[in-house]
C-alpha cells in the first residue's frame, strides 16, 4: 500500500476506516487528525525498517500499531508509555482511538487487510 486517501481495512477481523499518509508526517497529522471509533491514520514509509516515530509527542487518546510488510501488526505502544524503540523492522503504522486493538485484536500477532 503506497497512496494516500481513505482505505477500508480489517485489523484482525473488524473493520475500520483510515486515511492514509506518508510516514515522515505522522507526529504532525496525529497531532491535528481527531481519531474517533472504527476511524484512524495509516502511515506508510517507502521501505521495510526502524523507522524513527516520536511516540511521546503524539496525543494520549490514541495508540500506534506497526504493520509488517506483510500486514502483521508487530506491537501496539500506548504514547503515555517510556519511550519505545521498534522492536521489528516495519512499513506502515496505524493510529487508533486507545483501546481499539484491545477490543478488536485478539493477539498482538493479528493482521491488517488494506482495500
């Protein structure tokens, strides 16, 4: 998935809808972007890596996923946590309203759908 615009997507098993940008903008289109229920931000970056993202710059009402190349969600960081580093190599992260991927994703190894 590399065009911006608003996607459908399944995150494991539940729908959502997202909108969808370049991964260099995530702090400053998080910041301003009002995510609500079931409507978040997919980010995406050209390749596959550790990508930088300041999680404690971003608001506390949301939680950021990041997806594997192949749609894995690789781990959920809650932006109230210490700062985090990636554990894997990712590239695309989904922002959703705090506790959407503990409703709607049974294990932290669930995958994500892109229309």
């Amino acid at each position: 998935m590399k065009r911006t615009g608003v996607h459908e997507v399944i995150i494991g098993g539940a729908p959502a809808r997202v909108v969808a940008y370049p991964g260099h903008l995530l702090v400053e289109v998080a910041l301003s972007y009002d995510v609500n229920e079931d409507h978040g931000v997919l980010f995406f970056w050209p390749s596959v890596g550790y990508h930088f993202i300041d999680i404690a710059a971003l608001p506390p009402q949301i939680e950021i996923a990041l997806i594997s190349n192949d749609g894995k969600l690789l781990e959920v960081h809650d932006p109230t946590e210490e700062p985090v580093a990636p554990s894997y190599p990712f590239v695309s992260a989904v922002v959703m309203r705090r506790g959407w991927f503990d409703r709607n994703c049974t294990s932290v190894r669930c995958s994500m759908n892109v229309d």
